[in-house]
C-alpha cells in the first residue's frame, strides 16, 4: 500500500468487527469437539445448519463459533435473531436491517465480496420463507457463508447439517484422562451453574456418583440441567435426585429425539410445578411479550384482578431466581423461546388470553403516543429508541389487531402512531408493508385511513415510487377535506409537494407546498419543520436557493430552546448546505456538512448521514481534493440510504453525482479512484463521520 494512505488525513481501518454479537450471559461449558467440527464445516461448506431440540444448545454453540471465528470473516459477522418474529412476510426486512442495508433488494450488496458470515438464529418456524431466501444470498453473494440454527434442516442443496447432541453424561473419576476434557460436559455444567446459587458447591468423590445419575435422568440436555441446577438453592442434591427419580421413572431415556423432546418438557413442567401458583399465572402471561420487557410493562399487561399490581414485581424476581426469567439488564427481562412456548401454551389453557393481549397492545400504542408527542423535542430520540427496542412487541401487537376480530381500526391506530419511529430510522420497508396492510384491512373512511394513506404515499416518495404515491394522496386529501381535517390535509399537500419535486414537477410541488402552508399554519412544531425543510428541498434544486435558505431558517428557528433535538435540525442544515452547493458557497456548505453529518450520526438516520457524506464528496471533488472525495463516495456507498435508488431518488442529483465522479476518475485514474472509493467501503461508520467532521475540516 503506498505512502499516501499513511500519511493522508484519514485513519487507518480499525478492523473490529461490526457484528454487534451479544456478549455470552454465562460460562461457556464443552463443547470442543463440536466447535472443531462447526470450524471444519464453515470452512467447507457455505451453508451449515445446526440442528436439534429445544433447549440443547444450538443458539450458544452458533454464537460461540461466531465469537470465536470472527477475525475469519474480513466482512464482518451478522446475526439475524429470529424467535420473535413470526410473520414470515417480515424475514427479508428483518435480515436488511441487521445487515445494515437499505432494504431487502440491497442486502446482497451490503455484504459486498468479502468473506462474511450472515448467522439466522431460531429458524424453525419460518423454514418455508428462510430457505429461498438464503438460497438466493448464497447465490449472489459467492464469498458468503450462513450458519442456520433450526430444529429441522432448510433441505436446500449443498446444505451441511450438524446435530447437536446433548452433552455427554458420564462423570470423570479422579485420575481418568482423556482427550478433550468432553466426557464430563454434562456435570461440568451441572457444577458451574450450581455454584453459581450455592457457593462453594463442588463436584466430589462423595456426590459425583449423584451428579453424573441428575445429568444422564436429564438426557445431558444443557436448559435441563441449568433449570435443576438453580433448585439447589432450596432442596439439597439427595433431595433433588429423589424427585427426578419420581418424575422421568416412566420416561424412556433412551438417544432419541422424541425422547429427549419428552425429558425437556417434563423438567419444565417440573419447573413449573415447582413454582407458586401466582408465579405459574405470572409465566403465563409474560409469555404474550414478544422480545424483552420492563417492570412497568409486566405490571401494566400482567396485572388483574387476580394478579396484582404491587404484587408483580416480587413474583418477578421470584421467576428471576428461578432461572424462567432472565434479566439482561437493570429494568429489562426476557424468557428462553421454549420457556416462553411452556407459558403461551399455559396461558392457552387456563384462561382467555384476549384481555391480556388487549392490555399488551394498549401497552404499545400508550409508548407510540407518547413517543409521538416527544417527536422533534428534547427528548424525542430517546423516545425513539425505545420503540426501536419495543421493536418485537410493536409487532406482535400489530399482527394480534390484523388477527382478532374488530381490532384492525385499532392496528391502523397503532401503525400511524409509529411514524416518528419510521421516519427517523428512515426504517420505510416495514413501515410500507405495515400501512398497506392496515390500509388493506380497514377500507372505511374513517379519521385514521387519512393519516394511514399520506404515510404510505410519503413512503413511497422516500422509495423513489413517487408515481405510486399519487392515488394515495388524492384519496387522503378527500378524507381529510371531507372530516374538517385542517391538519392532516396540510399533511397530505406537504407530501404531494414532495412527491411532485421528486417527479420533477415543478409548479404542482410549488402549489402543494402554498397549500400545506396554508393548512398547517399554527399547527404542532413537528409538521411546521417538516414542512419548511421539504420545502426547502424543493426550493434548492428547482433554481431558488436563496429562498431555500430562508425556509431552513424558519426550520431552525421552530427548534431554537430545544435542547438535544438533532433529527430536525440535521435535516434543515442539509437543505441549508444544498442550497448553498447550489450557490456556488462551497466554504459554507462544507461547514453545515460537518454539523449535520454528526447530528444524524447520533440520530443513526442513514438516509441522512448517506446523503450528508455524498454532499461533502461532490464538495472535495470541487476543491480538486479528489482521493479525500473518493472515500467520503466510499462511505456513502457502504452505508447507503434506505431507498433503492441513490440521491433521494432525485435524477439532477444522480446527474451531479455522474460528472463529479467522472471528474474524480479522470483526476485519479481508475485504479486510484478505486483504490480510495474501497477505503472508504471498509471504514467504520464512527471513523468515518470523524474523518468528515474533524480531519476535513484540516488544511
């Protein structure tokens, strides 16, 4: 590599994994032999399924071999966890967003040529959507490899299929050697997780005998064994034999896996025996929660009449204990899928689970609301990433209203209340399938079908299906019209204008944004903004930038005292530094570039942090700094907008884009160009936003 990249402004590549892989809750116990054989089938193989029960190991045995074997992958390592999704329409949405690309067309090019590994996690019940879809990855991406973890194959071509067995159960004596320390796995689990409720405890000559006869009545089956473990804190070993003797004494415990199927069941049943009655009921109805979920939430949702309140949170830590619930954070608890299968099927049996999914949607829509009415305050980004943490539960919530009689008025609710969420994760694939199914299923001309279709008509806008947008708004404006809806008909207008300049219609934008001006006067400060910067947008690329600088100012100045607002004002300032680049002020634009790209940085808007850094290319392309422009290029194309085509769908911007590359090209040749276009392709997105923010700003 020449001198240049190491004496240039921009730092090295850190060469961390982007993965995000959750870190290991708990020791990792054995499984040697398996992790060589999984090494040995990646490397042979593009496709490897781990297969088996619940409950023997698969997730943590994948997530250990990805942990382990990510230095491998110069791509990176992606995990797509999959137990709480359940509409299979959702699988190539749910995938782009974990890979980071902008939507499911995209996510072949988001994983690009490099060696990566894509890891779907819990995959049985979406096997019919799972495989053609990987079948299509492997297809396009030829240095990909997919790790699978399922309780059956995906039965596609080239599959490698790995069972994962229980753990071995026979107890080493002292003295014994072997190999790979893999005949005691099972006890050697057993003795961590029980000393980690009773200190001190120890496998010995005394009890071993004990421990290695619980382990063979629990089939070597890892949640098995934990789930006895945690008992020591109130029944002694002897003790704890003496009931698994009782319970499996009619269970065939012989390799099959039915059987083993059978032992799991039995020891969580067990364990649920075990519990009090309340915490039985408790169980039960945590398992409506899809994902994780808070105190406040299980006391909202799980709460009645024969539940109370005050009284949840004990039967919660009761639970914690008993290892059914684990937290994973200060004020955040979550079940294992066949834990929470148990309680849903539970809850099935022992009383009507309607009014408890009533509350849990309630629940969901409350969070929108106030989400909704934090939208472009202070305080609206923390909002904002807690729905994005809600994100299973919004939709388990959705799929209950479109599934339930005479709740889909109340989903078309639900959705439009997520705008805030959609827009500034610029999130417009799931938003797109959620409206239209929600406009599907409520044809009425009720107040919520106006919001519902400008939503839907914006989103297409944002898409580049702007033509498609058009009926949409038309049907929208009439409702609005038709209701005294000042407001939403503001929005609808404010919409068509920006449908209309992405068309290239010049006057209709100019006369829809009058109109939604007009509409929107005095209305709430989100709209005001929105208004002035989409406005702005079209003002600077149809020849009145100054005006467009002055609608930006409007935008600003609507958002002055707000302190720790960012998605607003970084959208302002871009129209502002577009509007300067139409100027011919490149100083200024440089300038507002660099704010704005840290703003959306903290935001995580990628439509915007992509259109800031392609801006500040084309801008070091004008100051002839054509290799710093080839890396800002780079970035842009690694973390693209959210739309299937580049520059906002816009063709004049395409077309600036074209001959300002060209310049570069011809300036630097292809081989250069390349060379730096690729570097900025493999910089993480934090040295990335440095280099603009900071190295540029340089001499």
């Amino acid at each position: 590599m020449d001198g240049a990249w190491r004496d240039g402004p921009w730092p090295e590549p850190s060469g961390r994994s982007e993965s995000g892989l959750p870190a290991e809750a708990s020791s990792f116990v054995g499984r040697s032999r398996e992790l060589a054989e999984l090494g040995r089938a990646l490397e042979r193989s593009r496709l490897v399924t781990l297969t088996g029960p619940g409950g023997v190991g698969k997730t943590r045995l994948a997530l250990r071999a990805a942990h382990e074997r990510a230095g491998l992958f110069s791509g990176g390592v992606r995990l797509v966890e999959l137990s709480a999704l359940r509409d299979g329409a959702l699988l190539a949405e749910t995938i782009a967003e974990a890979v980071g690309a902008p939507s499911p067309a995209r996510v072949p090019a988001r994983l690009g040529t490099g060696r990566c590994l894509l890891v779907l996690d819990t995959c049985e019940h979406l096997v019919g959507a799972c495989a053609p879809l990987v079948r299509d990855l492997l297809r396009r991406c030829p240095a990909l490899r997919v790790l699978v973890t399922s309780r059956q194959p995906l039965d596609l071509d080239g599959e490698r299929v790995l069972p994962v067995r229980p753990l071995p159960v026979a107890a080493r004596r002292d003295g014994d050697r072997g190999g790979d320390g893999g005949d005691g796995e099972a006890v050697a689990l057993f003795a961590e997780r029980a000393a980690e409720v009773v200190p001190g405890f120890a496998v010995t000559a005394a009890n071993r005998d004990a421990v290695a006869l619980l382990c063979r009545r629990l089939d070597g089956i890892p949640l098995a064994i934990e789930l006895a473990a945690v008992r020591l804190r109130s029944i002694p070993l002897e003790r704890l034999l003496n009931h698994l003797d009782i319970l499996f004494w009619m269970l065939d415990n012989g390799p099959s896996e039915l059987a083993r199927h059978q032992t799991l069941r039995t020891t969580v049943g067990w364990s649920h025996e075990l519990c009090a009655p309340l915490e039985r009921l408790l169980w039960a109805r945590l398992s409506v929660f899809a994902g994780g979920f808070d105190l406040a939430m299980a006391e909202r949702v799980c709460a009645d009449d024969r539940l109370g309140r005050v009284g949840v949170g004990t039967l919660l830590h009761g639970l914690v204990d008993k290892s059914i619930v684990q937290r994973t954070g200060p004020d955040r608890y979550v079940m294992l899928d066949t834990l929470r299968e148990y309680g849903a099927a539970w809850l099935d049996a022992v009383e009507d689970a309607r009014p408890l999914r009533v509350r849990h949607r309630d629940c969901m829509i409350d969070l929108a609301a106030r989400a909704g009415a934090a939208w472009l305050t202070g305080g609206g980004l923390g909002w904002v990433r807690r729905l994005e943490a809600e994100r299973d539960n919004l939709r388990a919530a959705l799929e209950f209203c479109l599934g339930a009689a005479g709740e889909a008025r109340t989903g078309m609710r639900l959705a439009v209340a997520l705008w805030p969420v959609w827009a500034c994760g610029s999130r417009f694939a799931e938003a797109r399938l959620w409206l239209d199914r929600v406009l599907a299923a409520v044809p009425a001309p009720v107040p919520e079908r106006a919001a519902a279709l400008w939503q839907a008509a914006h989103v297409r806008t944002c898409q580049g299906d702007s033509p498609e947008a058009l009926p949409l708004i038309a049907e929208a404006l009439k409702l609005a019209d038709r209701a005294g809806d000042r407001h939403g008909y503001g929005r609808a207008q404010r919409t068509l204008g920006a449908a209309a300049t992405f068309m290239g219609d010049r006057d209709r934008a100019a006369a829809a944004f009058a109109e939604a001006r007009r509409a929107l006067e005095g209305g709430p400060r989100a709209d005001l903004v929105l208004l002035h910067f989409l406005s702005g947008f079209h003002l600077a690329r149809h020849g009145a930038p100054r005006r467009a600088l002055a609608e930006c100012d409007r935008a600003l100045r609507l958002l002055e005292g707000v302190a720790g607002e960012c998605w607003g004002r970084a959208w302002a300032l871009y129209v502002r530094a577009l509007a300067h680049w139409f100027l011919d002020e490149i100083d200024d634009c440089a300038r507002t570039l660099r704010a704005c790209v840290a703003m959306f940085r903290r935001v995580e808007d990628p439509v915007g942090l992509t259109s800031a850094l392609e801006l500040l290319g084309w801008v070091c392309a004008r100051r002839r700094r054509y290799e710093e422009g080839a890396v800002l290029l780079g970035a842009a194309s690694r973390y693209p907008d959210k739309v299937p085509v580049p520059r906002l769908g816009d063709p004049a911007l395409e077309d600036l884009h074209t001959r300002l590359e060209a310049q570069a090209l011809a300036a630097l040749g292809r081989e250069r160009y390349g060379e730096h276009h690729r570097r900025g392709r493999v910089l993480a997105v934090d040295e990335i936003v440095r280099f603009a923010c900071d190295d540029l700003a340089g001499p």
